[in-house]
C-alpha cells in the first residue's frame, strides 16, 4: 500500500478514536428535591411508610451514599455550594436565604459547574426553582435590591420590570438554558422565567395566603396568568424529559440541573398522587408523586439508550421542614429525619445528611453503598474530574471529587467537612466526631428554632459512632478534640478553603459576623 495512503488511513483512524473519546464523555442530571427528609425514601427508612419504588430503584441501580450532606441546613446556601464548589458562607449570606427579589449570590466572576461543563463541551440547562437571587431589570433606574434588605423591601416588587430580561441570571453564569421559578414556591414573584425573561408578565396580586389544602401556604405576591402553583413541578419534569429527547444521541454530551421545588411547601399532590398514600398525609402524597415523575425522568433516559452513559445524583437540599404536616406523620409513625435528632435548619444530623443517590450504569456497580462522609459541594470536582479540568486556586475551594467513591480507583481525599446551620452557626465533622461551636446562638440541641440574643461560650461535642442520636454532649471529657476540631475549622474560615492551593478572600461584607468571630476565640 502507498505510504501516502496508509498514512490517511493512520490519521483517519487516531481522529475516530479521538471522536470515540469525546462521546464517552457522560450526561450529567442533578436532582435536588426541596425539604425531602433522609427518612422519606425508603430505600433509607426501613420503617418508612411512604413507599419510594423508583428513586429506591434508582439506588439499587447505583450507588447509595448513607453520610452525605447538604453544605447548609437551608436551601439557598447548598444551592449556591452545588454550583459553585464553595461553602456557601465565603458569601455575603451568612445566614437564613435569598427571597424572589434578593440579587444573585453569585457574583459574576465566580466560576459553576455549569459554564465548567459548556466550556468544555456540553450542552447545560437549569430546569426549576432557583432561589440563588436574581438581579432584576428595575423601573425609571430606582435602585436594584440587596441582600440585607429589610422584611418590607423583600415584598416589594413595583420597581421591577418583568417586561426585561434579567440583568444578571442563570444563562451568565454558563447555562444555555433556563426555565425556572425564581425562589421558592411559596415567594413572590409567581412568574416563570425561561432564558432569563418572564413568560407573561404578571396582572394580578395573589391574596390567596392559604390553601383549602393544609400545609399549601404561600406569600402574597404578583403572579402571571400563566402560572399556577399545583403545575409548577409537572412543568418542571415536562421540561426537564422535552429537554433529554431533544438533545439525547447528539454529539455534545448535556448537563441539567434540575432544582425540583418539592416537596417544600406549599404541599401541592394532584390526581392521580392526592389521597394515595396509606396514612393519607398531603405530604406523603406529594412524596410519593416526585417519585413517580422522577420515574419518568429514568425511564425516558432508557427509551433514549442513554441510560449507560449518564451519570445521575438524586439529593435533597437539606433536611426535612417540620411546617410539612409532621403532627400527622409522628401519628403515622413515619420519621421523615429517620434516626437523626433535628430537622430542616439545626445543625443536627436531620437538618443537613441527606438522601444522595447516584446511577452511572456504565461506571457504578449495582446495589453499592457508601459510608464516606461528602458533601454536596463535592459535585463540582467530580464534574472535572470527568472533563480532565484543573481548577484555579480560585474555583471550587472546598469541592473534593467523589469519582474514587463511585469507581473504587483512587482515594477520596476529603477529611473534614463543614457544616451551617440557618442561623449561620458553625459544626465541623472530622471521622466520627462533631464539634458544634457557639450553639446557643441559633437552633438549639433540642431541635427548637428559637434564636437567642446572647453569644453563649458553650460547645457541644459528639461521637456520632456511639450517640447517632446527638443526644449526650462530650466536649468537657474531650478537651484536646474541641481543640483540634476548633482548630481546623479556625484554619479553614481563615484560609478561604478547605482544599489545597493559595489561600483565598471570603467575601466582603458588611457589619460583624459574629459566629465567625466566636470561632477565632481561643
């Protein structure tokens, strides 16, 4: 053969291969549920009495996380951590969340997962409720909101112009799609954004603060014609399948992030859900139907032929809300928090570890269970790891990858991780020990959400191998492990990151902070 010839043959054949690689590249699906509790799927809850068929299989499938946790125990910060790698109180919100009016907690040189992913090939989508701020197009130039507006200025919405794109959301920050509601379902504004602008600009004020339904609470607020908070999670999944059928099989792998708003309230079941479950609760109904439209997701991923190639994570972003009908659900016998003390907000187990499961058929073993401690920042690192991206010392400070956990190749290198509570009190978690710091600043132990005026010196220290149920604090019998603990959570605040390289700046803000400053106490 003409060496001509075989050398075209040669390169023909090293492009095909290189062509061959670029395809293996997965699709990627994050799925956060709204306030689900770890208890609430039963493939976590032996004891469970809402019956979780699909996402159980989801994790029979894949692989099963038993000590994850939401970098946060409320929803905007582990949103924010998800997105970017970064806790979330390296911001200016150092406590509580965003409302549909505050300003994006992003700032516009912070690098996402998303515009990671675009940069290298993908084709991205947020589909749901975003709830990270949004900086809204404003009327005759009056002044754009900020984070630490009063209560008054968070319902207030006459100065924003729906009929303009946003100044500043999603489709900046690396999405090529967006269709999303901009906080959670119970905050104004009620109107759908697709691509950064509202569908239909709203004509009403809802006065409608309660539901005929218990637990469907909501705040008064402008609202679109088109939107109507019992279809607002069907059109998400709607959204999220016509978005898979449409890009499934093309060359450029996808990435959706699917921020799904329930089952928070307001608890919204519709037929064929509402009434089904057998201690006939709103909220096991409302669990039940994420269930099954999450079915739909999976089955739509098979119908494609993708299934094998797509790595998927289900997860929640904190822990369970007790406002969910939990009067009805302790009737039942039913733990939404499984074995774990505290709920949604405390720094307590049940705020904050989470169900997380993950399905990559074509590189996780069926039926496999994971013990590591992670975090929901992890995702970030993960996500480079499987596009060969190395971060600058300023992306992703305190994202490490889960790839040796889900391919049992390398080490997973997280030792320590940080967790914050809604009143922005600090617990770190190394090994087995739990070290709270300045508790009585914030939710207390019990679990109660009473906020207190005074800065109390107290620490609370457990072991969580001997009392899973945080019930018997330790600190006075282990002094050289608060000290230790303290210490690599000073190390980490100071520092600007968890993981190796320089350090970095917290963000500015303004006034004290003063869980941080306890914290630096000796």
């Amino acid at each position: 053969m003409n060496n001509r010839y075989l050398k075209i043959i040669v390169f023909l054949l090293v492009c095909n291969v290189f062509h061959a690689q670029e395809r293996v590249k997965p699709n990627i699906i994050y799925i956060l549920a709204d306030d689900l509790g770890i208890g609430d799927l039963s493939i976590y809850n032996e004891n469970s009495k809402i019956q979780t068929p699909h996402l159980d299989q989801m994790g029979k499938e894949g692989m099963m996380f038993s000590d994850a946790h939401t970098s946060s125990a409320v929803c905007t910060p582990t949103r924010y951590g998800i997105l970017t790698g970064r806790y979330n109180w390296r911001t200016p919100l150092k406590e509580f969340v965003t409302w549909g009016n505050s300003p994006s907690l992003i700032q516009k040189d912070r690098l996402t997962v998303a515009q990671m992913l675009k940069d290298n090939g993908y084709k991205t989508a947020n589909i749901g409720k975003w709830h990270l701020g949004l900086n809204w197009t404003m009327k005759n130039n009056s002044p754009e909101f900020d984070h630490f507006s009063n209560k008054s200025d968070r319902l207030n919405f006459k100065d924003m112009d729906y009929s303009q794109p946003l100044k500043f959301g999603p489709n900046d920050m690396g999405f090529d799609y967006s269709y999303m509601i901009a906080a959670s379902l119970n905050m104004p504004p009620y109107v759908y954004l697709e691509n950064d602008k509202a569908t239909m600009i709203p004509t009403a004020i809802t006065s409608q603060t309660k539901n005929k339904e218990p637990y469907a609470t909501w705040i008064r607020g402008d609202i679109a014609d088109d939107f109507k908070h019992e279809e607002v999670l069907p059109n998400i999944v709607n959204k999220t399948i016509s978005f898979i059928n449409e890009n499934a099989n093309k060359a450029e792998p996808f990435f959706i992030y699917v921020p799904l708003p329930s089952p928070h309230n307001p608890v919204l079941p519709i037929a064929p859900w509402k009434g089904q479950s057998e201690i006939k609760s709103p909220y096991a109904d409302f669990v039940i139907m994420i269930d099954d439209l999450m079915g739909t997701i999976f089955e739509t991923l098979k119908s494609q032929g993708i299934d094998e190639n797509t790595l998927v994570i289900f997860a929640s972003d904190n822990g369970f809300a007790t406002t969910n009908d939990l009067a009805t659900l302790r009737k039942k016998k039913h733990s939404p928090s499984y074995i774990y003390s505290g709920y949604k907000g405390s720094y307590l187990e049940g705020g904050h570890r989470v169900p997380f499961l993950v399905k990559w058929p074509e590189k996780i073993k069926p039926n496999s269970v994971s013990n590591a401690t992670i975090c929901t920042t992890d995702f970030m690192a993960t996500c480079a790891e499987i596009i060969n991206y190395d971060f600058k010392d300023n992306e992703a400070e305190d994202s490490f990858s889960m790839m040796p956990l889900l391919t049992h190749i390398g080490d997973y290198v997280r030792e320590s991780t940080i967790h914050h509570d809604k009143y922005g009190v600090f617990a770190i978690r190394k090994g087995d020990w739990k070290l709270i710091v300045s508790p009585n600043s914030g939710i207390m132990a019990s679990g109660e959400t009473k906020k207190h005026k005074d800065i109390s010196t107290e620490e609370i220290l457990y072991n969580l191998k001997e009392d899973i149920e945080e019930k018997n604090n330790i600190a006075d019998k282990f002094p050289e492990k608060v000290k230790e603990l303290k210490n690599v959570l000073i190390k980490q605040i100071r520092e600007g990151r968890s993981t190796l390289g320089k350090i970095q700046e917290n963000d500015a803000i303004t006034g004290e902070w003063p869980q941080a400053e306890f914290a630096f106490k000796e």
